[in-house]
C-alpha cells in the first residue's frame, strides 16, 4: 500500500448509544484509532491555549485551584445553554482539528490505510467535511438515559440535558453512511458492526485496487 490511499471514516452518534463499544470493533479489525475525546482532554489541559481560552470566557468557574479545567462545571454551563456550548465548540475545534490532521498524517506515513475517527461531536466540529465515510451509534432515548446515569454519575435531569443538546436522531440518520443500532444486544451490535466493517474494507480495496 502507498502512503496517502487512506479513507477516514467517521464514528459518531448519540451520547450513550454505546459508540466505544463499536469502536473497539473496529480497532480489533485493524483500523488505526483517532479519540477526539482523548484529543480534546489533551488540548484543555494545564497551561495550554485552549485552556487559557476557556479561562478567559467562562471564568474563574471552571478553574480548579490547581489551575485545571473544572469539567463539571463547563459542562453544566455549556448543556443548559445553546449559545455558551457554540462558543464553547468555537474555542475548542480548532484546536481539535488541528491535532486530527496531525494524527492522520501519521497513521497515513506509518501505512495505515483505514482510519477510525471516533468523534462525540462530528457534525457540530465540521470533521464530517474530511471523513469518506460516517457511521452513527443510535439507541433509544430511555436506553441511553440509563447508561448516562450509570456511566457518568449524573442525575436524570443532567442526562437529559446531555441528550437534549445533541442533534436529533433523524440528523444523524439522514447525515450517516451507515447506522448501528445499539439497544442492548451485544449479539445483534457485534453482528452489525462486523457487516460494516466487511463492507468497508470492500469499499477501500476498490477504491485503490491497481486489478
């Protein structure tokens, strides 16, 4: 394989559909794994200008006394507020984008020609403009409400507001290459990321097939 016949493919969808789970399907078939999310922690943390950025706009608020970033709490502020969360998506995107194209360049110089771009906020950072293909994690409202709760500490009415921000489901369906329902049968999400995976790799060796 030469260096540069890469696809991304974009991972995304509903908060609490199960999307890691699905990810590490993917990995497990060989493609090479880009977190937003860890990218996101890493570009928020001591003393880096995203940080100072957030700093500068939400306040001493979100400061711990260590001069770490209070997630909580911006959390709490973005998610009950439409405004303050595009300004926070403002701040933190370019500095998440950045960071994806670096780790692109690397994968596609190490030969990696399958890319998992494994992204909470796809759409709303405009990485969906730079991914071949996208995938979206779905599952039903009560379903991932359960497992918000469980896997994040929070009340109900802090799940649902994690929930309410995001983009409707008909968004994703209308906006994804490819859906994965994920209500609780590890069997059937297996099954359906496995078929996604297969058809991919179909999708890639046509694309760059010398035959």
């Amino acid at each position: 394989m030469n260096e540069g016949q890469v696809i991304v493919i974009g991972l995304t969808g509903q908060t609490g559909a199960g999307k890691s789970t699905v990810s590490g399907i993917f990995v497990r078939n060989g493609f090479a794994l880009i977190d937003a999310d860890k990218i996101a922690r890493d570009v928020e943390d001591v003393g880096t200008p995203c940080l100072e950025e957030l700093f500068e706009y939400f306040g001493d608020e979100i400061r711990n006394e260590d001069n770490s970033l209070n997630r909580k709490a911006l959390a709490k502020i973005a998610f009950t507020d439409k405004k303050k969360l595009e300004v926070l998506n403002s701040i933190v995107h370019p500095f998440i984008t950045a960071e994806i194209f670096a780790q692109m360049n690397q994968y596609s110089a190490e030969g990696y020609g399958l890319i998992l771009l494994d992204a909470p906020t796809l759409f709303e950072s405009k990485a969906s403009d730079f991914c071949d293909l996208i995938i979206s994690v779905l599952a039903e409202p009560e379903i991932r409400c359960e497992r918000i709760i469980q896997r994040d500490g929070l009340t109900k009415e802090s799940a649902c507001e994690r929930m309410n921000a995001q983009l409707p489901e008909e968004f994703f369906i209308q906006h994804s290459d490819y859906v994965v329902r994920n209500d609780g049968n590890l069997d059937s999400l297996f099954a359906q990321s496995e078929e996604i995976v297969d058809k991919i790799k179909i999708y890639y060796h046509k694309m760059f097939s010398t035959d």
